[in-house]
C-alpha cells in the first residue's frame, strides 16, 4: 500500500504545490470513505434497517449529491473553488459529529446525505467534486491531464485501501462496545480527514479565475456551440454508466454479507486489496494514455473489466468472488482518472466547473436508482440478476462512448 503513494509524489505532473496539496486532500479525506464504503451499509444492517431502506437512502444521498453538484460547480467558475471547497469540508466535520452522537434514523439519515457516507467516493468531494476536479486542470498542462488526473484518483484508491482495513476495527470494539455501536468510531476517520482537509486548504491561495480572452466573440459563441453539443451526449452515455455502477457499488459489501454470511473482518481486506490493486493501475493507465492514448486505453480495460463483472456473481465461494471483484475493480476504477480528464477536455478553462458538474449529475442522478433496485432484488433472492443487468448497461455505454468521443482531441495516442 505504500507503494502506490510512494510514486505519487515523484511525477513531474505534482510540480506544483496546488496539486500537491489537492491530491494530499483526496487522499486523506478517502480514508474515512474507505472505512465506511464496507461498513456503513452494515452498520445499517446491524440497526435493523432492511435492504430496501439502505438502498433509499443511498438513492436520495446520491441524488442530492447530484443536484447540488449542479449548482455549485458552475458557481466555482465565476465566484471561486477555495471557499465551496473548504465549506464542503466543514459540513463533513459537522456530519462526522451527529453520527458520533446518534443513532437515531433520523440523524443518520441526514448525516449519511449531508456526508455522502457509504458510497465510496474515492476521496471525491460529493457534490463539490467538480470545483475540486476544475482546480486541479489549472495545474497541468492538457497533454498531462491525464496522468495528473490518474495520480489523483491513485491516492484516492490508496485512502480508500487503508480505510478498507480499518474498516475491520468493528470486530474488535465489539469487545468493549455492544452490537451495532460498534460501528460508530469510524466516524471518527471522517472528523479527522475533514480536519486535515481544511488545514491544507487554509495554505492555498485562491486560484486565478480563468477567462476566454483568446478568443473574438464569434469564435467563442461557434466554439461554445460545439462544446455543448459534446456535453449533451456526454451526459447520454455518462447516464448508461450510472446505472450500471449504481446497481453494484453502494450495495457491494452487503453482497458480500448476505451471498457468503462474511461480516466486516474478511470482507474489509478484501475491499482494501481491491483498491491497493486499483491505486497500482491508476498510476499504469495514466503512462498508458501517452503511449496508446486516452480512448484506447480506457475501453480495453473496461471491455475486460465487463467480461469479469459477468463471471462475479456465479462464483460459488467467498475467495473466488473476492479475486474477480479485485480484478474487476482494477480494471474498471483503473480508468476514472483518465475518463475525468477526457470529459472535462471538452470544454474550456472557464467553463470546466460546469463540465465537471454536468458529467458528475449524469452519472450520480442515474446511479442514485441502483441501490433501490439492487436492494429490492436481494430482499426478494435475486442475488445475481443485478450484475447482469449491470453488465447490459455498462456495454451500451461502452460502445457509445467509443463512438462518440473517439475524435476527441485527447483521445488519441500522442
């Protein structure tokens, strides 16, 4: 696991302190979503909650995820990413606390949509992701945005792992801790990740707002023309996405819980191997995409990745399933950080916190509908059927993104 973060940090494309500092944040903060990406769903469980009720809730949090990552990614372009970004971390101190002190449905569940917990962001920022994508574009130049946006989601990866295996701590306050509140000191990951994100905020300057001065008015209204041609399909194939990551993610661990009778112990290594694995191939698909480019590279891994989802569920043990969902992670979460640097190339400087928000709505609003539909599903025994229908989703947007976006300026090999 130190490996990863090792090569972190020894990239030319972290010259910068901004982006130093930004990708420090990622990976801190993804710790504490590490732990309760494995655990919150059975912290539920454990309170009684039945799948249905833990499937709404994650459909709602990631909804209002959605909607507001609407209206403040555009807000950051005229108005600044620095104070939306160190807000963001505020409300996570103050959702960290009301877990801590409640059990209670009703602070769980504003606590859950207001912190985003058990999604398993990979350290993003929840509906503040895209001020926090459009800042660090400013800090690389085009044709290395795609290794600086892999090294960003590598660290998230590596938080994310460690969190995964502290997620295994439950088992062991149970000592000393009775039933479900065993659970609640990995709340306490989330405070102290919010603590360290704002103090590495309070070292930055604001960035500079980017404008459109190198362009006449004709130019920019033809360009902007063509830029949102290019978001609208965007939002097209990032919606099939959703929908297929949404059926799995969120309700991955209670899979696990309920396909194999396995509680936290064993399935928080797993999950924190998975993302030690997908850290490695995040740093390999960011010097991939400057030998074979960014189009390429991202859909074989994806088609392979496809090929594994539709083998995960017909695994007839724990340890089998467990390989094919690491190599599945790999390959799939392998290629955010080059998806994410494609999706917001469309678009120029002073209108990337618009691209980064519509491309993190498209996917989340159409992924908030998958924990409902996989939690009624398990509820009713159907316990492969959502991967295969995962599976059909994940191969329409596939071919479509291919097609779509081949001609794209970052997309071919340089």
């Amino acid at each position: 696991m130190l490996r990863p973060r090792r090569l972190l940090f020894r990239s030319p494309v972290l010259s910068r302190r901004e982006a130093r500092y930004l990708v420090m944040i990622r990976g801190a903060r993804s710790i504490g979503q590490g732990a309760l990406a494995v655990d919150f769903a059975l912290y539920l469980h454990a309170l009684h909650w039945t799948a249905p009720q833990i499937g709404a809730l994650f459909m709602v949090a990631l909804l209002v995820s959605a909607l507001g990552a609407l209206i403040i990614g555009p807000l950051s372009d005229n108005r600044g990413r620095k104070r939306f970004l160190i807000g963001y971390e505020i409300v996570q101190v103050a959702a960290s606390l009301l877990a801590l002190a409640s059990s209670s449905p009703l602070a769980l569940i504003v606590a859950a949509i207001a912190g985003g917990f058990g999604h398993g962001l990979n350290g993003g920022a929840g509906p503040f992701a895209p001020v926090e994508l459009a800042w660090l574009s400013t800090t690389a130049e085009a044709k290395d945005r795609a290794a600086l946006y892999s090294i960003n989601t590598a660290a998230g990866f590596s938080g994310m792992a460690l969190g995964s295996v502290l997620a295994s701590l439950p088992h062991f306050f149970a000592m000393i801790l009775s039933g479900a509140t065993s659970y609640r000191p990995l709340f306490v990951l989330v405070l102290i990740s919010a603590l360290v994100g704002l103090i590495l905020l309070a070292r930055l300057p604001e960035p500079t707002r980017e404008t459109e001065s190198d362009t006449d008015q004709g130019e920019s209204h033809s360009v902007t023309r063509t830029e949102n041609r290019k978001l609208l399909q965007l939002l097209g194939v990032n919606a099939l996405n959703g929908l297929g990551i949404g059926l799995l993610g969120p309700m991955m661990a209670y899979w696990f819980a309920i396909r194999f009778h396995h509680g936290p112990l064993s399935i928080g290594p797993v999950m924190g191997l998975a993302l030690v694995v997908t850290a490695a191939t995040s740093l390999m698909v960011g010097r991939l995409t400057h030998r074979f480019g960014v189009m390429r590279s991202i859909l074989t891994m994806r088609y392979l990745g496809l090929v594994v989802l539709v083998l995960l569920p017909l695994m007839p043990t724990f340890g089998m399933a467990a390989c094919l969902y690491i190599l599945r992670s790999a390959l799939n979460r392998g290629t955010v950080g080059a998806r994410q640097a494609l999706n917001i190339g469309i678009v120029r400087a002073h209108r990337r916190g618009l691209a980064a928000s519509l491309s993190n709505a498209s996917t989340q609003v159409p992924r908030a509908l998958g924990p409902v539909v996989a939690g009624l599903l398990y509820h009713a025994g159907f316990l492969t059927l959502p991967f295969f229908i995962a599976g059909g989703f994940q191969a329409a947007y596939l071919v479509a993104y291919g097609r779509l976006f081949a001609d794209h300026p970052a997309a071919p090999a340089s």
